[in-house]
C-alpha cells in the first residue's frame, strides 16, 4: 500500500504572485478508539491575488477542515503537518498571539453556521465595530461610521437603525449578510467563504453569492469557495480544485474542469448532478456506492471501489495529482491519459440506466385516471399569544384555497421557499381529514365522505409518503425487515406472503434481501432512503407523497435515488406529488409543475412549458436563481434577486401577495400598481396546460438552452 | 449521528438502480424478536446473568427439598450451630436450619421482586406512553391519578390494609407495585412527547397503525434503556422494602420468611454468628447482580448502536 505521503502532490513550481501556497498538508484526527481520522491528505495548491478558487467536494470529503487549519481553528489534538503560507509567512506553528493579529486582518473566513458565529447578547453593529478595532486603531465614531457602511454594502436595509438589532432579530440570510460584512472589514488578503451544506433556500443563496460577488470587487481579496454543489461555483470561480475522501484530486481552470474533466470522480460529479437545462425527463449518471470512511481507507485509489474504470493497479498506487495537458490542469488518475486521448465522456465512463415509461403515460392525460385532485384546500392556524391566558391575536395562512389533481402515472413537482405551505398542503392530504374549505380526493375517493376510521384506513393503501430525512423517517430500534413489514401487518397480510415481499421489495430499490436483518443505522444514508421508499411501496399503492427526498442526501447518491424513483415509476404506474425546493430536480422528475407562494399556487403547468417560459414574476426569479454547472452558461446569467424575506403568513399583503418583492411591480405605472394592489389575480392561462396568477404575466425566458456546441465538445 | 461502521456498509454495493433480483428463497426474514435474542445471547455478561438466575431459582424450588430438614422445622439438638454436614449453612439460635429458611425466603422474595418489577415498570410504561401519545382528555385522566398516587402516602395504606391481606402475596405484590411507578410514568410521558413527533412515527400513523401499536413498536422499543433500568432498580427496591415491611409487621409473616426477614433478624448477631447474616444476604446480592445482568443484557440488546454483531 501506497501512503498518502509518498505520493507527490506538489504544484509544480511555486508561483510568484501567489498570496497563499498550501503545501503538502496532513490533518489528522486522533480518536478515542485509537484510529486516525485523516481528514486531509496531501492537499496542494495556489491561490494568486484576487483569484476565486472554489473547492468542491462531497460531505467528509475534508473541504472545511483544510481552511479550518488556515485560520487555526482546529482543536489542539489535531495532527497538522506540511505548509501553509500566507504572504510569505508560514501559518503552522505560529504562535498564537501572531496568528490571531493575521487572522481576520489578511485572512477570515465567513462561517458556514451563521447562527453560533455571532454573539447573541451584542447588537449586530457592535460586533462589526469590534471586528474593526480588534485590528486597527480606528476611532469609536470612525469605525461606527464604517460598520454601518459595511452594512449597507452588504445590502442590509437602513443599516443606520438596523445596526441596533440584535442577531435574532435578523433572518438567516440577513445573518449570513453580517457575517460577510465582518469578513470583509479589514480588506482581507483572502476570503474563504465555507458554504451550508444543508440546503439553505435557493433565494437566500443567491443572495448572498451576490453579495460575495460585491465583497469581492470591493476589497479585491482573493476568495476561496467552499462547496458541494457544482453549479455555484461555475460562474464564480476562476479554478475549480475537487477534493475526495481527503485528497485533491483535480484541479484547473473552471471550463477544464467543467469542459473536460479528467478523473471519473468529477465526471461522475458532473453527471449526477440534475441540470435546470436538461431537456425533458432523462436519467442522471449514479455513482455507485458511498465515499469510503477515512478512518479506515482502502489502499490505492480511494475512488476505486465506485469506479467503472478501476484497473489493477488503482487498487495497489494511490494515483498522485499530475499535469493533464498543460501545467494548470491535473488530476489524481492513473488514466487520465486514456481518458484524454480518447475524448472519454461522463457518458461513456459511466453507464446511464435506461427509463421505461409507464403503460398509462401512452394515453393522453385527460383519459387517465385521477389519482389525486384538490380543490381549494384551505388551512388556517390560530395565532395564540400569552402563556398562561391564551388568546387569539391572528391568523396564519398557511394553505389558503390550491388546486391541482395529478393524473395516473404521472409526477407533479411542488415547489417554493421554506415556510410557503408545500409541507402544511402535503399534510392536509396524508391526514385524509376533511379540510377546513375545499376538498381532497384520493384514487377518486372524497375524504368529505370517509365517515370513519375504517374506511380511512382502507384508503391509505392507495396513498404512501416518503420524508426528507432518511435518519429520522426510520425507526432506529426496528429492523429493516420489520420496518418493511409494518404496513403490510397493518393491513392484514400474512407472514408468509410479508417474508416474500420484503425481500421483493428490497431487491426493487437496489438493495439485498439479507439486509432485512439490519438496523437502520447500518446502511449509508442513501440506503436508508431506499429503505424509506421501499415502505412507502410495499402495499402497492396509486400515490406516493414525496416531500424532498433527496434534500438530505450527498451528491453523488442523489441521482442514484433519483434514478430510482423514475425507474420505479414508469414499472409499477406510481403517481407522485413530489414536494422540493430544489428546481432542479424537479426539472428532471416532474411532468408538471405548481409553484407554490404564501399559500398560494402561483404558477402552474407543463414543465417543459413553465421552465422554457416562466411567466410569473416569482418563477422567472426562482429559476434564474438556480446555478447551473456550466461556466459559459452561468457567467452570462442575468440573475434576477428578490428583495427581502417572505412575509409572515399571518398577514400577507392585499391583493397580489407577491407584489413586496415582485420584480415586475417596480417597472410598472402607479396606474397599473393599483391593480396588484387590490386584487389578488386568478390564475390566467399562457399555454396549452401552463397558468400564472399575475395580472402583468408576460414569459421571460431564464434559463439558458443547452447549445449545441457546448453538446459536440462533450462528446469530443 | 452515528457514522455507518464501513465493515458493516462494505457488502452493499448496489447504490443505484434495479438490478439487484430479489432472492425468492424460502428463508424466513428475521423478526425483531429473534434479532433482539440473537442480540442477547451474543453477550456474555447477560448469559451469565440468565444462567445465575436460573440457578437460584432452582436451588430455591428444587434445591429447598435436598436437605432433609424443613424451613418450619427447628432442630432442637443444635442451637445456632455454625456451617456443618448436617446443617449446610448452620442453623439459628432456635435450632431452624439456616439453608431451608433461606432457600424459603429466596422462593418469596424472588417472587416479590420480579413480580412488582414488571408490574411497576410496565404500568408506568403503558400509562406514561399512552399519556403522552394520546394528549388531550387521556393525558388529563391519566396524570390526574398519577399525581393522586403520589400524593398519598404508600406506606400507610398498606399498614391499613395489610390486616386484610394478611400473607396474601399477589395483592401484596399489587400493592407494593402501585406505589413506585408513577415517577417512572412521567418521566415515559415526557419522553413519548418528543417521541410521538418524530418522522417515523408519522410515517406509521399515516401508513393507519393504531395509536396502541405505534405505543408498542416505536415508542416503547426506543424507551427500552429507560425502562429496563427502571425494571432493574426496582426489583431491588421491591426486596427491600419488602424488608421494611416485615419489620414493621406487614409483608411476609411468620412462621413465613422471606430474605428480607432473615437479614433483619441476623442483623443483631451480624457479629457474633456472621453466618446468620452471611448466607441470605449473599443469596440476595447474587439475585440482585443476576438480575442487573440481565437487565444490561437486555438493555444492549435493544439498542442497535452498541454494535453487537450477530
Ligand atoms: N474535530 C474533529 N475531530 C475529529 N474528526 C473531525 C473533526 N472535524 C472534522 N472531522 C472529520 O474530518 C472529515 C472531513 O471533514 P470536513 O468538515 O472537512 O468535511 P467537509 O468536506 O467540509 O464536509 P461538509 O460538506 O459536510 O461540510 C470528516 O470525516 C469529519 O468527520
Ligand atoms: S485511479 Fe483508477 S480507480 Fe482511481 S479514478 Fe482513476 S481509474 Fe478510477
Ligand atoms: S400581479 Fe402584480 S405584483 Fe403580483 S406578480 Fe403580477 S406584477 Fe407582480
Ligand atoms: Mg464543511
């Protein structure tokens, strides 16, 4: 076995205008049982003056913990070794009083928790002020003055007065705001910008690339981006550097890596990802298995096990980083050459699974069968106040009158920000109560009329749900097996016939009948959404209920899931409501797509449709603030940024509820303003199956089409 | 969250699409309870517990007949003489052979202290997840009397009421177990709150399993540290008290024994005769260790993340 250690990772020579040089570096963890975590190793690179460098890579892969050791951060156990030099100045081994005096002053970093970096008790611009006089000697007033320029170069509004609030006070992307106004205000040499890896919402996110963007252009520093989604770092990086199970193992100029990647990893990375430009319903390329445990690294190429190409001696020689073609792009591949030579695509290096189509989607849709139709589903929550005398103060709309039905063998994508009812409207429907107004039919039958508990639950064999989060949706103390068998016992099946389904329906979502005897936490994460959807399919139902399935997966395993429920769906005639915040998935899965705004469905229809022509205002900028992992693509991109945060449901504006952060309400007349004002506007057809309530609605097309030079020069 | 053992991930392989065949063997799909049991036995700490329990039992049902000298039957040639042939643990200042009467009070209070352990911990399991699951009206009922059982003292009611159940061992062992569960039950109740919201067992609630049936299958499974802890502590204190008891002259009565009776009477010749004192407690701290073992055993058994590999 080869050691991270032997094998050479070194940038050729160093370069003159760097302002950082990471050289060689090892982080290790020592744990309690005595293994080592290796975190990091052998991580080598440049950062110039200026330069954006993001670095990719899937959850553990050891991004953080490498700009972790740059600023110092890691607990004193920690096995730090190689170099890291900042300006000139090696980092590792300083003292600490010196390091702390570069810390912030030429190098900070802005937090991928946003919550725990700012202190609660200190009002939002006294810590901007601290950050300032920590390393300067500007005066109180001077640097007061500064702060709340700060604030308002992060577009925090009416900084002056806003400056007073406290953290809890703001909203999550406010906070992000803030921090990046600290990072920034002693002009910094190099920003590193550590992403959430949770989803956080596709608004906020484009916000605060934004703001990066302006944080950039203002102090000149060289930016690294943390990150795990491709796509945000396309339009914004000037080199791309993917890090797997701790290593570097590629790096070049962003349309090198994009344009023709060179190790399977990143072209695996590249085809899993769901693309907002896809053309219609297409599978993704999975990447089989689950990155390896760096406590315990199998020898060679840690990708090996997950790679179609793996030779025999990937298995012996950890491959080291080496020059592609020129000097700025390498990769970590004992045959890259080959992979160069022959021009080898994500789709000749990884097998795309074939997807059926369902028997019933030949038929047109009005002739298929309804599996779910809703009708004005309203739900309202009492707003309570006081602790011990509760009264009622208001209302919160949290569903305020949707409709939609889904058709048998079809998808409907449900869509919008966090806190816009998807998961209050989907609850409506799995409680299979009758609603407060309107109503729900489930497989043609009214929940009005399910007078009792029987008939209630005869139903819920037609309708299945699978969670987002594959941990919390099993039961930690039942067996997988049992898991399976729980539905079926529920509605009466015998042992025998339960003992033959589980392992039918373990090997349908890709799993192995043995597996039945395991604890959940047994299985990746992956897996156990596997598990998840194999409950949900045991009884054979019509519908299946998602709500964001795969939000809390990695990367790579994503489109294996996705893959999954599409392959799934054409075999057994499934119906879904597929509820996500994540457009781009949607994009690939759905057949139809309802955006979803305070309560409301804004805009409706096809997906080939809605997405080639957006015409309401929410969807153009929900769309455009989607990044798609295409450089050419995304630096063109006209973005269109919301203002502000969602409006509490409990008191959403008059008439068109959208018109606070409406992009389109800003160019129209005061005459035509009036109109948004006072009347909420219906749903107005713009196609064959394609609606949008706005009364100003008007197609904008935000996507760029995929272009067919971009497809020969894949393929070449 | 734990991070998946890889030896345990390492065989899975299919990470993507249908093409693994379902195996149409005829081997059974391993239940929960059979895991839980192969679990078990895996360990040996728990094994040992069972078999030390076992072994007393039997010396106490069976191994009380191996001596020819009866618990009730004092031998008025020897008095309070130590550890002999004759009498294998000696025999007390009125000539009873010591080995009868410990075995006797062995039989009661193994009897004792099992049985208001799982009538504690159980009722304190079913009435503190079925507060806490349901809510509303039953949460209201079932507190209310909780809260009523802890206001009234115990152990006055049975000193009032022992007369009627003189040496009547199942309502003694009913009223003893009445009066230890409801801190227990609110502490279950507590726990089932956050419990009872999260995902999986909404995913059982809209798959239409019974409130009864999620109360059995998910509720109470990831309260099992708690409960068999709980079952553990109070087989120990069901011992005890029973001791108590009988001093005060309530519980087992004479000419009845139980271990507890034995080690208060040896308590005032702990110095002069330490076999008195000796033979019935060392019975009594083995049956408290089995059952802790077992306890453990059971506990680990539960919980997947103590990485016993079967
Ligand atoms: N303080 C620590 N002690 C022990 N192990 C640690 C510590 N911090 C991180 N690790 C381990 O180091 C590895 C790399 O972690 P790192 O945080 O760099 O991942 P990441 O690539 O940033 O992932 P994410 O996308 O989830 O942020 C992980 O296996 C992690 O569990
Ligand atoms: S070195 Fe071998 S195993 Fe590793 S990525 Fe290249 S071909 Fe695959
Ligand atoms: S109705 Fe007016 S405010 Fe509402 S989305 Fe259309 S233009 Fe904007
Ligand atoms: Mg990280």
């Amino acid at each position: 076995m080869t050691t991270a250690a032997e094998v050479r990772t070194r940038e050729p020579q160093p370069d003159e205008s760097a302002i950082l040089v990471v050289d060689d570096l090892h982080v290790t963890f020592p744990t309690l049982g005595g293994t080592k975590v290796r975190a990091v190793r052998g991580l080598s690179y440049q950062l110039r003056r200026g330069e954006a460098l993001g670095i990719v890579g899937e959850s553990g892969s050891g991004k953080s913990v490498s700009s972790l050791a740059m600023m110092g951060l890691l607990p004193r156990t920690t096995q730090i070794s190689g170099s890291i030099r900042l300006d000139g100045k090696e980092l590792i081994g300083m003292h600490d009083r010196e390091a702390s005096e570069l810390r912030g002053k030429k190098i900070s970093m802005i937090f991928q928790e946003p919550l725990s970096a700012l202190t609660p008790v200190y009002t939002v611009g006294a810590q901007v002020v601290e950050a300032l006089r920590v390393h300067t000697d500007l005066s109180k007033e001077r640097a007061q003055a500064r702060a709340v320029e700060l604030l308002d170069l992060v577009g925090i509004p009416n900084p002056r007065e806003r400056a007073k609030a406290f953290p809890h006070e703001f909203s999550g992307g406010m906070r992000q705001r803030v921090m990046i106004a600290m990072a920034i205000a002693n002009d910094p040499d190099v920003l590193i910008a550590d992403e959430q890896s949770t989803a956080l919402d596709v608004n906020i996110h484009a916000q605060i690339l934004e703001v990066l963007q302006t944080a950039r252009r203002e102090t000149g520093a060289a930016v690294i981006m943390i990150t795990h989604d491709l796509g945000v770092v396309a339009g914004l990086a000037d080199r791309v550097l993917v890090m797997y199970a701790g290593r570097p193992v590629e790096l070049g100029t962003t349309d090198e890596v994009y344009y023709a990647p060179r190790m399977p990893y990143t072209m695996g990375l590249l085809g899993s990802i769901p693309r907002l430009d896809a053309s219609g319903r297409s599978a993704l390329v999975p990447i089989e298995g689950s990155p390896p445990s760096l406590a315990n690294l199998p020898s060679g190429c840690p990708f090996r096990p997950r790679c179609p190409l793996a030779i025999d001696i990937c298995a012996e020689e950890e491959p080291p980083l080496e020059s592609v073609r020129g000097a700025s792009h390498r990769a970590a591949c004992h045959r890259k050459e080959e992979i160069e030579t022959n021009g080898w695509s994500v789709g000749d290096v990884f097998p795309v699974p074939e997807l059926g189509i369902a028997p019933v989607e030949r038929l047109p849709r009005e002739q298929r069968p309804v599996a779910l139709a809703v009708e004005g589903l309203v739900k309202h929550y009492p707003l309570m106040k006081g602790v011990v005398f509760k009264r009622r103060v208001g209302t919160v709309q949290a569903v305020d009158g949707v409709d939609f039905d889904i058709r048998e063998g079809e998808t409907l994508g449900l869509v919008g920000e966090s806190g816009c009812g998807k998961t209050t409207t989907l609850l409506q429907i799995l409680e299979l109560v009758k609603p407060q107004a309107g109503t729900i039919q489930v497989a043609g039958k009214d929940t009005n009329d399910l007078h009792n508990a029987h008939a209630r639950k005869a139903l819920r064999r037609d309708l299945q749900v699978v969670f987002q989060d594959p941990q919390a949706s099993l039961d930690p103390r039942l067996p997988v097996g049992d898991v399976l068998a729980e539905p079926m016992r529920t509605h009466g099946y015998d042992r025998k016939h339960i003992d033959a389904r589980i392992k039918e329906l373990l090997g349908l979502v890709g799993l192995e009948a043995g597996h039945a005897g395991r604890y959940p936490q047994e299985f990746s994460g992956g897996q156990r959404q596997r598990v998840g959807i194999a409950r949900a399919l045991a009884l054979e139902p019509k519908l299946v209920v998602l709500d964001e399935p795969v939000s809390a997966l990695d990367v790579s395993i994503r489109a294996g899931v996705i893959n999954l429920l599409m392959q799934l769906r054409a075999e057994l005639s499934l119906s879904y409501l597929f509820v996500a915040h994540d457009l781009s998935v949607v994009r690939v899965i759905a057949d139809r797509v309802a955006v979803m705004y305070l309560g409301r469905i804004v805009e409706i229809g096809v997906v080939d449709s809605v997405y080639a022509s957006p015409s309401h205002p929410y969807t153009q900028a929900l769309l455009s603030a989607i990044p798609i992992p295409d450089p050419d693509k995304e630096r063109t991109r006209e973005r269109i940024v919301l203002q502000g945060d969602l409006p509490s449901p409990a008191d959403p504006p008059s008439g068109c509820r959208f018109r606070t952060r409406c992009q389109r309400f800003l160019t129209l007349t005061e005459g035509e303003k009036q109109l948004c004002i006072d009347r909420y506007p219906p749903l107005i057809p713009m196609g064959p199956d394609h609606s949008a309530a706005c009364h100003y609605a008007e197609p904008v097309a935000v996507i760029p089409e995929q272009s067919k030079e971009r497809k020969r020069r894949r393929s070449t | 969250m734990t991070v998946p053992s890889q030896e345990l991930i390492g065989t899975v392989t299919a990470e993507s699409g249908i093409d693994g065949t379902a195996m149409l063997d005829e081997t059974r799909v391993p239940s929960r309870g059979r895991i839980i049991m192969r679990r078990f036995v895996k360990q040996k700490s728990a094994v040992f517990g069972l078999v030390l329990l076992v072994i007393l039992v039997f010396m106490a049902y069976v191994g009380i007949h191996f001596t020819k000298w009866g618990y009730a039957q004092p031998d008025y040639n020897s008095f309070a003489v130590t550890p002999n042939g004759s009498h294998w643990f000696g025999t007390d200042a009125a000539g009873g052979d010591l080995y009868a009467m410990t075995m006797r009070g062995a039989q009661k209070s193994i009897l004792i202290g099992l049985l208001v352990a799982v009538l504690a911990t159980g009722l304190a399991a079913i009435v503190g997840a079925s507060a806490g699951y349901f809510g509303k009206w039953v949460d209201g009922v079932l507190m209310w009397i909780v809260s009523l059982l802890l206001i009234i003292p115990g152990f006055l009611i049975i000193a009032i009421l022992s007369p009627h159940f003189h040496n009547n061992l199942p309502l003694f062992v009913f009223f003893l177990g009445m009066f230890i569960w409801q801190i227990t039950a609110r502490i279950v109740r507590g726990q089932t709150l956050s419990l009872r919201e999260r995902e999986y067992v909404l995913a059982a609630k809209y798959m239409g399993v019974s409130g009864g049936r999620i109360i059995v299958r998910h509720i109470l499974p990831n309260l099992a540290s708690l409960l068999f802890i709980d079952a553990t502590v109070n087989v120990s204190t069901a011992v005890l008290t029973e001791t108590g008891l009988s001093f005060f002259g309530f519980g087992v009565q004479p000419p009845d024994i139980s271990l507890g009776t034995l080690i208060q009477a040896a308590q005032t010749s702990a110095t002069t005769q330490p076999w008195l004192f000796l033979f019935p407690a060392g019975f009594l701290v083995l049956l408290l260790l089995a059952v802790n073992l077992i306890g453990q055993g059971l506990r680990d058994a539960f919980d997947p993340s103590t990485g016993i590999a079967v």
